[in-house]
C-alpha cells in the first residue's frame, strides 16, 4: 500500500511538492484543469492564497500531449514523487461523450489520443468521473467535529430537480453562450447506453496504451439529480460497470466516502471483492456520517467507516496501489487545505504502520 496526494491544477508546483515530500507520501495524483468556479467546496479552497504561490509549476495546460505529462512526470521525480494518476477529464474533451452530442465521436477520437499519450509518457491511471451533473448539491456547514465546516447532502434543501441549462454538463459551461433552453433529461438507460459505448471504444485502447482508466462513483450517489439518471450510484450499479467491459484495465477509482453514502451494499465486503478482483485503480480514503439522501462529510477519524478495518481488509488481500485522502473538513487555521490533507495522511501513516 502506498500514500499519495491529490493536487489541484494550480498546486501542480515546487511548494506543493516539497510538502507532500515532507509528509512522507509517494505518488501525486495530479488534476490538470481548473474546477474552482464550478464546485463549492473547491471555490473555498480557491481563497486559501496559500494553494497557488508556488516558484513555478505546470502553468495553463491547453492540451494533454505527450510532453504535458512527460514534463509532469520529470517535475515529480526531482522530488522523489511518482505519478500515480491523472484524475478526470477536462469538461470540453468529452461533453458531447455525456450527453451523447454532435461532438461525440470527435471527442472520443480525442481521448483516445489522450490515453495513447499518457501511456507513452509512462502515465499508469487516468481517474474519471460519467457523469451528466459532475459533483452538485451539496451544502456546506459545520458539520464535522468542533463545528469543522464540510460539506453534506440533505435532500430537503435543495431543488433536486433544478434543470441543467444548454450548453453544461459538470457545473461548467462548455460554450461561450448557456441557455436560455434547458438540456432535454438523460435517462438511466440512455446514461448506462452512453458509458457502454464508451467502455468498448476506450478499453481496448486503454489496454493497448497500459493505462488504467479508473471510474469515480457518482457524488451524491443518488437515482437522479438535475432529471440526469445517475450511473454509479451504488454497489450493485459499481459490479455491473465491470460486467460492462471485463477487462482489468476497467477500474474503480474508489471513493470510499461514496460507497459508504450508498444506500445498498457494504463497504467492507465490497472493498474487499473488489481488491480480490484486482478492479481498484486507487483509492479516495475519506469518511461520512450517514447515506443519501441525508449524509455529513466528516474528518476520517469521527465517520461511519472503520478505517483500521479497510486497512486490514486491504493488506490482507495484497493490495499494492495508492491510497489518497479525498475531501476532508476544514481545520481552522491559515491553510485549511493543507492542514485538512495533513491531518489524514498522518492518520493514514499510522493505520497503515499499526497493520503491518
Ligand atoms: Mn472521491
């Protein structure tokens, strides 16, 4: 098993390096587009201006060649780091992939090559997200221990209904104008037509390339939010997207936080299924209180997951790959960010020293 960090594209530089360096953790999982405007609880990162000093970094990344991740890939290696995954795509490489647009096919043409260059860049994973509402939903209070602001899902306050304006998918606009028309419902079975014809053009690519692709649950796992069906939204709907494509390069990208928001399953036998059956590409270690449609995130040692246990439950069946902590509540100080992300990694150091 081993620790990484998640950064965000504008932590994609030396300070961020030399701190996840100094925690002790191995692998960066590196995100090369800019969510800020569009998730609320990254727009409050956005103004922790500890995030984005840095002497140098990636800068603006207008397409994903080749070199994009050789030069990442090198960036790392001065500090001991290794890449263990890109995480997403960018919004404009696929929305016409969701929605099933006019695009499509261009687009899968376009991710294709991404794949083919990650992989001959020595780029092992690419995490993504199927999805027609991206992260939406979720409120923000003091829900976390000492009144830690994080994020939640309570149903009753929200519109769960809210139309999508053309011209969005994920929260972000993929077109200079949206609207003023709202984009026509996406049902489950046209949801789960959509990521089968995208299973059956990109794995075998994905094999030919040696890169992982690695599939996020949806977050909040519920049926449908914005009349968008959901895809992953539970363990069974999870089983069933490998039965999709059987490959082993058709992988989770396992949130635990949403596994165990689920309203079916158990967290522990399917990690443990899951492991057995080599479909982990990594894993998002984080903690909740509760399962949709009412749910709290929480720090990763107050939740409903026994995390000792999912350690133990990994060691046992031999998992080798990476483990990064996901969301965490904020810690009250000058760098809620790092102090967040700091926090779990240590707790993760000693769960992963105290099973060995
Ligand atoms: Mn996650």
């Amino acid at each position: 098993m081993k620790i990484g960090l998640g950064l965000y594209r504008q932590m994609l530089n030396e300070r961020h390096y030399r701190f996840a360096q100094q925690l002790g953790v191995t692998h960066i999982v590196a995100h090369l587009e800019d969510y800020f405007s569009a998730d609320p609880k990254l727009a409050d990162d956005a103004h922790d201006s500890s995030l984005t000093s840095g002497s140098w970094g990636l800068g603006q990344v207008d397409d994903w060649t080749e070199e994009t991740f050789t030069t990442l890939i090198n960036d790392l290696a001065r500090f001991d780091l290794k890449l263990a995954a890109i995480e997403n795509f960018a919004v404009r490489h696929w929305h016409d992939v969701l929605l099933d647009g006019p695009k499509r096919d261009e687009q899968i043409a376009h991710l294709k090559r991404i794949v083919r260059a990650a992989g001959a860049a020595g780029v092992p994973c690419i995490g993504y997200n199927f999805s027609v509402t991206g992260v939406w939903g979720w409120t923000r209070g003091p829900y976390a221990r000492g009144g830690a602001q994080s994020v939640g899902f309570d149903i009753g306050d929200i519109d769960p209904d809210k139309p999508i304006p053309e011209g969005m998918v994920w929260n972000m606009a993929y077109r200079d104008e949206v609207g003023p028309d709202h984009q026509a419902p996406t049902t489950h079975a046209q949801i789960w037509d959509r990521y089968q014809r995208f299973l059956d053009e990109m794995i075998p690519v994905s094999e030919e390339a040696g890169v992982i692709l690695a599939a996020h649950p949806d977050d909040p796992p519920v049926e449908a939010l914005r009349m968008s069906a959901k895809l992953i939204n539970s363990h069974d709907a999870y089983r069933r997207a490998f039965t999709a494509n059987s490959s082993t390069n058709n992988r989770a990208e396992l949130c635990l936080g949403c596994l165990q928001e689920m309203a079916d399953g158990d967290v522990y036998e399917t990690v443990e299924e899951f492991a057995n059956t080599d479909r982990i590409g990594y894993i998002h270690f984080r903690n909740v209180r509760g399962k949709v449609p009412n749910y709290h995130e929480v720090f990763i040692d107050e939740g409903d997951i026994d995390m000792a246990r999912i350690i133990s439950i990994l060691k046992a069946a031999n998992y080798q790959g990476v483990l990064i902590p996901d969301h965490t509540p904020e810690l009250e100080c000058d760098a809620p960010w790092h102090a967040g992300k700091a926090f779990a990694v240590g707790y993760m150091k000693a769960l992963i020293a105290a099973a060995n």
